[in-house]
C-alpha cells in the first residue's frame, strides 16, 4: 500500500464566482503501483506503472 496527499480549496463570492486550487500528490512521492514482466522475445523487461507527480491546478467558474 502507499498514501498521497492530495488537498483543494475552494473559494466562492454571493456574485457566482467561484475558484478552486488543488495539488495532487502534494509532497512529490512516487510509488509503483502495478508491474510486469514481458515476454523472453523483447528481452524480458519490467514495465512498472507509477504514481502522477505532483500536479497543480485552477478552475474559475461563474453561475448565473
């Protein structure tokens, strides 16, 4: 198992507007989540699956 932290805020005003931030993975940590091996053909590799880095995001909306 492994833990991410991800966090969002949301601000809003009486005129409709409304802002969200957020960070996803916010302390940057990797961790493989699912791994295989592929066939002796191409060398028998390991291709792992990981964890988004850390991302950053905004959205502004306006309700009417």
């Amino acid at each position: 198992g492994y833990n991410t932290i991800n966090m969002a805020l949301i601000f809003t005003n009486s005129d409709g507007w409304q802002a969200m931030v957020s960070v996803k993975n916010i302390l940057d940590v990797t961790h493989i989540t699912d791994a295989f091996l592929s066939s002796d053909d191409t060398g028998l590799a390991t291709n792992v699956f990981v964890t988004d880095p850390r991302l950053f995001g905004i959205r502004i909306t306006k309700n009417w």
